[in-house]
C-alpha cells in the first residue's frame, strides 16, 4: 500500500503489526494496542503476511457502497437545483427536493454534490461574536417584536412589511403582513395574537415612533414622573402588558435572526406558491407559521404558559384605538381631523375624548360612556369686516389715527420753525 494513500489510523496499526510480527511486542499487547481481539489481529497478522502493508486496508475500500445514491437520482436531484432552488442553500433545498419531489438527501450530500460539479450555492456568512442572552423560562413571559421591510414578492407585487413576534422561551413565531408599519398594523397584528396565544406578560421592542413616544417631557409630567406614551404603548400599558424597549438591533437578535430566516425561506416559498399580494401572503401564512414552528420551535425550561386569557373583542376594539382628548367649545362643538362635529348630548366637562377605531369608525366618549354626534359638514359664512378708515398704503396694516407715532408727527409739524 501507498504510504501516501495511508490513514493515520492505518498507518499506527501497520507498525504496531510490523512489531508484533518481529516479535518485539506480544501478539496480546499489540491486540491491546490497536483496540482488537486477539483473533481478529490473528487475521490481520496473516494479511500482512501474505499481502505485505496492502493487508492492512479494510476489504471495502475501492468498492461502490451498497447505500449510495443511483446516478439517476442524483442527475434529477442536481437538475432540479440548477432549475427551481439555485439561490437555496443546501439545507433548505434538500428539504424541498424531499416534501416537493420525494427525493431523500441529506443536506451533506447534496453540499458535496454541489462542490464536485463546480455549482455556487448560498453560503452562510460569518457572524460577529455576541454575548449569550439567556432564554426565559416560560413560554408568554415576553415576546420579542418588530417589523421588516423587504422585498417580499420580489417584484410580483408591492413591497410591504411583516410585523413579526417571537416568543422568547419557544422561538415560537407569529406574523403579518401589512402596507407599512404604523400604530395601526401594530394594534391589529397585536391584537390577532393576543387571540392566537393569550396576553403576554412583557414585550421587547426597538424605539420606532410607534413603539415610543418621541415627545419630550414637560415641567408637570417631570414633577408627577409622567412619561408620555405613544398610542401603543398607552395601549399595552391598559392592557397590564410591560413594555421593554432595547437600544440596538443586537439587542433583540432572537427577532432580527428570524427575519434573516424568512427573508430567506418565506419568500422562497412564496415563490414557489405563486404569492403576489398582501392579502395571499396572509393566507399563506396561515400554512406556513405552522409548519415553520413545528421545525424550528424548541422546548422551554419549564411547561407553565405564562399568556394570560385574551379580554373579550370589544373590549380589546376599545383598547386598541387612536385615542386623543379634545376641548369642548361652548357650542357643543369639537375639531378633530380638520373637521367640526357637534355634541348632542349636554355633558358638563370642558374635554371629551376621540376614538378612532381600527375598523374606520368614530367614537367621541366621556368617562367611557358613548356620546352621540353629528358632523357639521357647511359652515356659516363669515360677514366681510369694515375696511379701517386708515391703512398703510405699504404694509397694508391698520393704524389707529393716536398711535403714538401719529401723535409724535402732528407735534413736531406745530412746532416753529428753526430761525
């Protein structure tokens, strides 16, 4: 045998069978040696015998596996990549070529496939280093929040943004699809998990306008340590729901990384569905999370579910608003949105409050009982004001016939003239 051609395993065993043939080691301590019974090194003392060092290579080498691939299956197998996943990774496409097309492989394989016929793949890249975050202990003790903007049909349809949860415990996944991401995307998509899971006890979020208020203070809130809160996070706080706010994108990476993962794999799949609107995608999703959970989800410390049962739908409806307080005028009126509306119930309060719902309507309450309105949509005309009976002819103004400059003027024009 080439030496070259040699394990090192191969290689520590030949010697040790050179020794005990000189009979410089007992055949016992050389079996010892090369972890064998002393009958099978019996054997392979005859090999080497009879072959010199080629005895020391197991029967099976240069032979075809019995468990290899066919070489049909593995042209189809490689004209598939080359056809429909060619930016998959090997992972990925060799789940697809087994749930789409039966064609059992281990990601392995197909990676070495891959290599040997000079075909470029997807390659992860390198990650910096992170501090380790421990996980929480129960699923529902907070979940990690955000949305992402990409690309999502790639050109098929619009662009748009997935409002996405993880659970920290499981890596449990939830999502939908909106137009942007707003106060309103995110009171609707918390609200339809807080049907799918239960409430949450905290909730992990970055400082995007909707999750936090970028309002400043004032000397009374100062004073009665007031914070002021944007409308979802006024929201959550109704809802006893702890709001947490991270300073860095690495800071809530469970969310960040599952992003990079459906970014990666949903729109693939999307793809291969044929999803071209916001609408299909949320449907699609209905199938997916499932089965993307049962793949990637993993066991918590311990089995206590920490959600706490969701309030009734009208309540959440009227929890989940934009709410904004409003002065009452002495006419019963209030502005709102460029537009006047009148009060038709007497209430004796100085402001009322505005709710604007989430499914378009408007409610106008006070100490949460429903006032009735009406809008004004016509106005009454303004009289023209009297024209001032002096102006100045340059800067349009009126001026009171004893401004003081006036009076100053007719003064100095009384007075004699210098000699």
């Amino acid at each position: 045998m080439d030496m070259i051609t040699m394990s090192r395993r191969e290689t520590k065993r030949l010697n040790i069978i050179h020794q005990a043939l000189d009979k410089r080691i007992t055949q016992k301590t050389a079996a010892e040696l090369v972890g064998l019974s002393s009958r099978q090194l019996r054997r392979m003392l005859k090999r080497v015998r009879e072959e010199g060092d080629d005895g020391i290579s197991h029967r099976s080498r240069g032979k075809v596996s019995n468990r290899r691939v066919p070489q049909k299956v593995k042209d189809k197998a490689l004209k598939l990549y080359r056809e429909k996943y060619s930016d998959f990774g090997p992972t990925f496409a060799s789940e697809k070529l087994l749930d789409v097309h039966e064609i059992k492989l281990s990601d392995e394989t197909l990676r070495l496939w891959l290599n040997k016929e000079n075909i470029p793949y997807e390659k992860r890249k390198g990650r910096k280093h992170r501090q380790w975050r421990e996980r929480k202990h129960h699923f529902g003790e907070m979940i990690q929040m955000d949305g992402s903007h990409h690309d999502w049909f790639e050109g098929r349809g619009p662009k748009c943004v997935l409002m996405g949860y993880i659970d920290d415990a499981t890596g449990t996944v939830y999502g939908r699809f909106y137009d942007y991401e707003g106060t309103m995307p995110a009171m609707d998509s918390f609200k339809r998990y807080i049907k799918r899971y239960g409430m949450p006890q905290s909730v992990y979020l970055d400082k995007h306008t909707t999750y936090k208020s970028p309002a400043k203070q004032s000397i009374e809130d100062e004073l009665e340590d007031i914070k002021p809160l944007s409308q979802f996070e006024r929201s959550l706080a109704e809802l006893t729901v702890t709001v947490i706010h991270a300073n860095s994108p690495q800071a809530k990476g469970r969310i960040e990384r599952q992003f990079r993962t459906l970014q990666d794999r949903l729109v693939k799949e999307m793809r291969l569905a044929g999803i071209k609107s916001v609408d299909q995608a949320n449907e699609f999703l209905i199938i997916y999370l499932p089965k993307h959970n049962t793949k990637f989800k993993v066991k918590a410390v311990s089995e206590v579910d920490l959600h706490r049962p969701a309030l009734s739908m009208r309540e959440l409806n009227k929890i989940f608003c934009i709410r904004e307080e409003r002065t009452l005028q002495n006419d019963f009126t209030i502005a709102y949105n460029g537009k006047l509306y009148q009060i038709k119930d007497a209430v004796k309060t100085r402001k009322v409050t505005v709710e604007e719902r989430m499914d378009g309507s408007m409610h106008i309450t006070h100490k949460g009982l429903d006032l009735s309105y009406r809008e004004i949509t016509t106005r009454p005309a303004k009289e023209n004001p009297k024209k001032p009976a002096v102006m100045q002819e340059k800067q349009g103004r009126y001026q009171s016939p004893n401004h003081p400059w006036k009076r100053l003027r007719r003064a100095s024009e009384q007075l004699p003239a210098a000699s």
